[in-house]
C-alpha cells in the first residue's frame, strides 16, 4: 500500500498546518524546543555511575553466539523518590550490553511484551536489509495488535513478525562502538526515550593488541536528556500518548524535544570515581534532538582534555586530541581521558557548554586513589583505507529541510516526505558514491549498512570531529558537506534519514535500495 500524500497529512492531523514553527533552541546549540519538567530535580552528583549489565548468550556453536531479549516495561527509580515506567530491552534502560566478537556470528531474538509494535535496529551494523530494523519490518505485541483504522495505511506491507523475531547480524567489520535502539516507523521518537537503547560493542584482536585501557577501565557512556512529568513519569508531547494512533507531536515541538535532565547510562548527573590512570569511554549521544559541546572543568594542566582513538564505526588511524567534543545525536566517540593530570582528591566535572542550568553538567570524575597503569595510546592505531574521490561512480544531491506541501509544513528530503515504496538511490554493490548533503537547520544524517569518510564542509576541509569511518554526520543550518560512501556489504532496501528523532518521525527519511 503507496503512502499518499494525502494520507500522510490526514495522519499528521491539523497539529501540522497553523502557525509557523517556534524557533530553534539555538542557546542550547540544538534544534529542539525544551519541555520542563515537572518534578522536582535532584542536585547534581549524588548518584554513582550505573554501567550497562553485559549480556551472557544463551548458547553458542562453532560459529554463532545467540541471545535473547525481551522488550517490556518496568518501574525504576530514575529521581530520588519516584518511580518511571520505562520500556526497556530486559526491563532495563539502557539495555544490556552486547560483547561480540569479529568472526562470530551474532543472533538476537527479541519478544516483544510491550503493548505497541517494535522495529530494533543494530546502528552502525553492515547487515543483511531483512535483519536490519527497517521501519516497517515490525514484531508486533504479545496478545496480538488492533491498529488504529486511521493510521493503517501508513503501514504498507512490511516483514511483520508475531510477538518475536530472529535478528542475524555477520558482524564482519571492523572493531567498534553499535548501538541498538528501536525504529518503528512514525514512532521512533518516543519509544526511545522510553528507554528502548542499548550498546552492542565490537571487538577484534587487532583491537585487543593495542594495549588500550580495558576491563574495568573501558567504559560505554550513554547520554540523553529527558524530562519528568510530575509523578515520575517520562513527559514526552506525543499526540497520541498510547502511541497506537496518531503518529509525531504537534507543531509547536516539530524542531525536536529538548529534555532538562541529563542521564548517563539512565542516571541523573551521576558520578564515578577513578584512579590516577587513563580510562576510555565510548560516548554515545542517544538524546532525540540534544547535541553537546563536551569539555572538562578543570582541564588538565598539561595535554588535551580528550585522546580520540575512535569514530563511529572503528578506530581511527592515528589518535586525534581535543579539548572538547561535539556531538550530534547518534554519533560515537571513543575517547582517552588521563587522569593522571589530576592530583588524587581532584573532582573534574564533564560539562556540556551548550547546556545552561540543568543540562550544562552531565556527570563529575572523582579523581579518589594511585593506580599503575600500563595502558598505553600508540602513535599508531590501526591500517586505515582512505577513499579515493577518483573511484566515485556516481555523485547525488540531497538537500535535508522543512517544506511545505499541500499546506502543512514538513521536514522532507529533497523537498519529498518518506515513501516507504520509493528508492532515492539505486548504488552498486561494492560501488563507490559521492553525496553532497545540504541543511536547513541542524541535522545529523545517517546511513544504514554503508559507512562513509567525509571529504568537505561547505567546500573546504573537513571538521575537526569528522575524522574516521562514520554512519552519522553533524550538520549545522546551512551547511553543506560531501561524503565518499562505498557500499559493500549486502543487497536490498535500506533507509537514510535524520537522526533528530522527531524529525525522522516526521517524514525525514528516503530509501536507497542496493542491488
């Protein structure tokens, strides 16, 4: 079934055709409107630092590692004192942790006793498009799933699985950072700040005979934002709150939603304490809308604040310092932090320099004991392919902006709202392609399955955070940057889109099929 222009505006409701948008929180160096909370917030710092629980499979072979996971809600006390539904990947957010290994084939089967459908996409994975989360490739709910009449038509016949599905993932790639989170078609936005995410992290022996921090030292960091409604509960503007019906949020939030609340791996400005050593920390940005500009306060005396060692999709060739970082939601960073440049009793605080009020501290490192430390930062990290523009086959044009069609103001790729029926792009596989992307105001664009380095920002070189093999690139309002993708891995249809969750909701997506 075609998703007609006319049904994709019967299903956006007139929320979408009255006054012109707000303005971006441009202050907060996002686009994205904030919605306050309602509860009262702790003080920052008084928790520690939850780490993801790292899931055992429930058998392996020769080849293959299988897992499972089950995608249901659960109660937990996220605010002192009160209690927050949250839909979680075993009832936990974030979700356990996968440890893989290159060579190993991965299965996940994933039952889904929520009462809505779900999609899981592995971001960041080069897998087959069946095993791929795409939008309309549901696992609908334990106990069956009435859709609303009016949103039916926006669910053109996908792979549909009843209650679970088998997600098979090669993972013949290089070592890194994934991340899983859920990606239903039209309700991407609020089933992951319910708490549908997770990592799943990458490792090879090339990887492990570096001599990098490890063990208890290397450490996944998700950051969100979020906002609580006055009983606890999470308090995101969908229209329709059973998220059942009526797909997106009204005009007035279609920049995005900001929360007030900064969580780390599901906690409010927590703390770790640390020895005198270095530690890595693979920093997700899992917020709708929210970048950061991420610094430490104090910096060290001596030496950059962040050693750069990974992008989003593998380590780099060589590592990159920083002082600070910015990060669009989506993106990853493996970073060194040294914190022998602080005397033992030193509190260093990771600060966001876009936030103000609530969301400037993010979490505090509590410098507490002598360690030794025989972790080591190599001058050089890993054999790293630079694509040739000269072996580029194709070039294609895409302009990322708000439209408006037949009245109601959209965001759309190159002027066109989603059509799950229509490719965009039609790349060879094995082929190598040039994009040039285009912005209206921010927005972090991201390929499924194909990795890509990044060439230009608005004709000169690239930025200092585009260093790497990525899957999601930053770009500010009126911005332009090509990107050099090569498209191995597998055949079929995949999705491009925004990453600004409420945006990608909101019909920011086209397919590129592979054939």
């Amino acid at each position: 079934m075609t998703l007609t222009r006319r049904t994709m505006l019967r299903l956006l409701g007139g929320a979408v055709v009255a006054a012109p948008l707000l303005s971006a929180c441009a202050a907060e160096g996002s686009t994205g409107i904030l919605v306050p909370s309602g509860a009262p917030l702790p003080d920052p710092f008084g928790v520690p630092l939850p780490v993801p629980p790292v899931l055992t499979p429930t058998r392996t072979d020769d080849t293959t590692d299988y897992y499972e996971i089950t995608q249901r809600a659960a109660d937990v006390e996220i605010l002192p004192g009160l209690t927050t539904e949250v839909w979680g990947y075993n009832g936990v957010f974030p979700g356990p942790t996968l440890e893989t290994r290159l060579g190993r084939r991965v299965v996940v089967r994933q039952r889904n006793e929520l009462p809505v459908p779900v999609a899981v996409h592995l971001h960041g994975g080069v897998n087959p498009a069946e095993h791929d989360g795409y939008p309309t490739d549901l696992i609908l709910p334990v106990g069956g799933w009435e859709p609303d009449p009016e949103h039916v038509a926006h669910y053109p016949a996908g792979d549909t699985s009843q209650d679970e599905r088998e997600y098979v993932y090669p993972l013949e790639q290089r070592a890194c950072t994934l991340w899983y989170h859920d990606h239903r078609m039209d309700f991407t936005g609020p089933q992951v700040y319910r708490g549908l995410a997770g990592f799943h992290i990458l490792r090879d022996g090339a990887e492990d005979a570096l001599g990098l921090p490890g063990g208890e030292r290397d450490i996944p960091l998700m950051i969100c934002d979020r906002s609580f409604a006055e009983d606890g509960s999470f308090d995101y503007p969908s229209l329709d709150p059973s998220l059942g019906g009526v797909p997106g949020v009204g005009e007035e939030m279609m920049e995005g939603v900001l929360g007030d609340v900064i969580l780390v791996n599901g906690a409010p400005w927590p703390y770790l304490e640390v020895s005198d050593t270095r530690y890595r920390f693979r920093v997700l940005n899992a917020s709708n809308a929210r970048r950061y500009q991420l610094l430490l306060d104090p910096p060290p005396a001596s030496g950059p604040s962040f050693v750069q060692i990974g992008s989003d999709v593998g380590l780099l060739g060589a590592p990159i310092e920083h002082d600070q970082i910015e990060i669009a939601s989506a993106e990853r960073f493996d970073v060194v932090i040294d914190f022998s440049a602080y005397p033992v009793g030193t509190e260093v605080t990771l600060v966001n320099a876009y936030g103000t009020e609530t969301t400037r501290p993010v979490m505090r490192f509590h410098v507490v004991r002598e360690e030794t430390d025989d972790s080591v930062i190599p001058d050089r990290l890993v054999e790293f392919e630079t694509l040739d523009p000269a072996t580029a086959v194709v070039e294609r044009d895409f302009r990322f902006a708000r439209d408006r069609i037949d009245g109601a103001r959209m965001w759309t790729i190159n002027g066109r709202p989603f059509d799950p029926e229509r490719i965009d792009a039609d790349p060879v596989l094995g082929s190598v392609e040039i994009w040039r992307l285009r912005t209206n105001v921010h927005h972090p664009v991201h390929l499924h399955m194909a990795h890509f380095q990044v060439l230009t920002r608005n004709d000169r070189t690239p930025g200092p955070y585009d260093a790497g093999w990525k899957d999601t690139i930053d770009l500010a309002g009126g911005e332009e940057a090509e990107i050099i993708i090569r498209f191995s891995g597998h055949t079929g249809r995949y999705v491009f889109h925004c990453h600004n969750l409420e945006h990608e909701d909101m019909m920011m997506m086209a397919n590129f099929q592979v054939h």
